[in-house]
C-alpha cells in the first residue's frame, strides 16, 4: 500500500523474504567484494573480507576455498576480458594476429596500476599463482593461446613450427617473461618484445 506520497508503507511476506535473501551475503557477494578491492589497489585479506560480509572466516573459507583460490579467480575475471578485448582488436591474421593479440595484453597488463600494485607488493604470490600450476591462471591463459592457434590454424592461416600444446606454453612464457620482467630480472616490462619474440617462435620475421 502507498501513501499519497509515494512511500513504501507495506510489504507483502513473500517480498520481505525476497528482500532478506538479496540482502543475505553469499559467495558471489564475497567475489564481488573482492575484485573491488583489487581493483583499487587494496591487498586481499580474508579476515577484513569476512568482517565487510558479517560473516566468519570459516564462512568465507567454505565459500571461495582460500586466499590464494579467490585471488586466482579475481586476475582471471579481469584478465580474460582484457584478453577478448585484445583478439576482438586485433588485426590480420596467423603469426602477426596471435602476435598483436599478446602484445596488446601484455601492454594492457603493465599499464594496469591495480596488477602493478600486486606484483610490487607481493611479488613472489604473485609469480608462483600466475606462472605456476598453484594457480588457474596459467593454464586458462595456455588454453587461451591454443585456442587463437587452432582457430588460426583450421583458417589456413598458419604452419606451426611446433604441436599446440608445446606452442601455447611457449608463447605463455613468453609473454609472461615481458610482462614479470621487472620482479624477475628487475628490468622494465616490455609489450613490443612480447610481440618480436612471439613472431620469431611463430616462424615470421619481425618488422625492423
């Protein structure tokens, strides 16, 4: 029922409850909460996550498996529509289009002050969950890469020099090596030599 105003004064059983559950905190609430604050530059802790949820850590725990899952899940969401961006941009075709593909994620990533952030602040998590089998990531990005591959391939448009599987982990390390360059040799990540590097292992020359 509405006053003449225009308020609210009544709400019917069924959406109160309705209003309750929306309001109840769950794991996508927890994820949400999560990529916003990475997002913003903030480090993840579950103890301050559980305390912004109302929930108990052991809540939390159940819900998203760990701090190093929910981080991994967190990069992935952001990463792969980075990643589908650069392939929807790219231009051309086999060698030069995987190539430009990475290049722009690379450059995407190393421009990203909230990924920057991590990698400073906790260089070593940040290496062992994005460039081991401890996290998702790099077996997503690999999945990713031999997909662009196989698709370039079934078009005609490129003669691998290896199998698939091998090609997309080398282009992976690749890419990872640019990007990491700074935790890992303390030089400046570089995108343009993602895309030279990538164009010599595809068998393509790359332009002077």
């Amino acid at each position: 029922m509405l006053h003449r105003g225009g308020d609210v004064t009544e709400q019917t059983t069924l959406g109160q409850r309705l209003a309750d559950i929306a309001a109840r905190p769950d794991v996508i609430t927890a994820f949400k909460a999560a990529r916003s604050g990475f997002l913003a530059g903030r480090r993840l802790e579950m103890k301050e996550l559980a305390d912004e949820l109302g929930v108990n850590r052991a809540t939390l725990f159940r819900w998203v498996g760990g701090r190093d899952e929910l981080l991994s899940e967190v990069i992935w969401s952001v990463a792969e529509p980075t990643l589908r961006r650069a392939v929807a941009a790219a231009p051309g075709h086999g060698a030069r289009r995987i190539a430009t593909v990475l290049g722009d994620f690379a450059q995407a990533v190393n421009t990203s002050d909230a990924f920057r952030q991590f990698l400073r602040r906790e260089p070593e998590r940040a290496l062992r969950l994005l460039t081991t089998r401890a996290g998702s990531m790099q077996r997503r990005f690999v999945a990713f890469i031999a997909d662009l591959l196989t698709e370039e391939i079934s078009a005609g448009t490129l003669d691998p020099p290896l199998p698939v599987p091998e090609l997309a982990l080398l282009l992976s390390r690749i890419t990872e090596t640019f990007i990491y360059a700074d935790v890992i040799s303390g030089e400046e990540p570089d995108a343009a030599k993602v895309v030279q590097a990538s164009l010599v292992l595809l068998g393509e020359r790359p332009e002077q």
